[in-house]
C-alpha cells in the first residue's frame, strides 16, 4: 500500500480512544473540559456531563451556544478534557444534523434521567441540542 501526503491527516482522523477512556465516559458523571479562551487567551475549566455510544464521546452546553465555552472550544478547535485521573486534548465536532443531535439527548437521557428533555422529529432542537459536540482526539 502506498500512502501519499495526505496520509498523516487521515491516520489522524482515523484515531479513537481508547476503550478505557470510553468506559469512564459511560460510568463518571461529570467531566472537565478546559477551553482557551477566544479573546483573552486564559484557561477556562467548566464541570459538564459526558455520554457515549460506546464508541463515540459526546459533550453539550445545556444553554446552548450563548455559553463562553462551546464558542471557545469552537475558536480554538481543541480542549483539554479530564477524565479519570487523565488528561487528553481534544477537537470538537459540532454536531448538527437534527437527528444525530436527538439522539445524543437520548444517550444523556438514559444516563442523567428525565432533566434531559430531547426534542422530537419535526421540533426544533432544544438549546442542549444545539450545542452538541463529538470529542475527536487531538
């Protein structure tokens, strides 16, 4: 096989965590995500919740984007989230198909209880599901 130029990006896009790291997403209840702030470059650190598919790391601002955070982490294209006595950089893929962003409401659903509210095909997205991100390895 021969790989061209454009093989390191692919192979970086092709990274995963590790299934211990998915473990502790589907068992802790909360989560730090450190952003780096747009305008003023200082660290924020902010307690969110966390969900996975099991093979997928999903985060939301339950505000929506109006939060610091979800606008910063979208800037600067990479965070540090604490997870288990670990630190790992991360990217963010904003999530923005409606169903996709539905049905991470309903893995936080399963995982936090009925505070979650999904919204419903043909509704709009709730603001939490607006502010929908799957975390990447940096």
């Amino acid at each position: 096989m021969k790989f061209g130029r454009g093989w390191p990006r692919y192979k970086k896009l092709m990274a995963f965590f590790t299934q211990d790291l998915i473990d502790a997403a589907a068992s802790e209840k909360e989560v730090t995500l450190t952003t780096t702030g747009r305008k003023s470059g200082k660290a924020y650190p902010v307690t969110i919740w966390i969900s996975t598919d099991g093979k997928h790391l999903y985060i939301r601002s339950g505000e929506g984007m109006k939060r610091d955070w979800p606008q910063n982490f979208l800037a600067r294209g990479e965070a540090t989230l604490r997870i288990a006595d670990k630190s790992v950089k991360v990217r963010p893929r904003h999530v923005t198909d409606p169903d996709e962003a539905r049905t991470t409401s309903q893995l936080a659903r399963k995982k936090y209880g009925t505070y979650v509210k999904p919204s419903k095909a043909g509704e709009p997205l709730t603001k939490g599901e607006q502010a929908v991100f799957e975390l990447l390895p940096a």
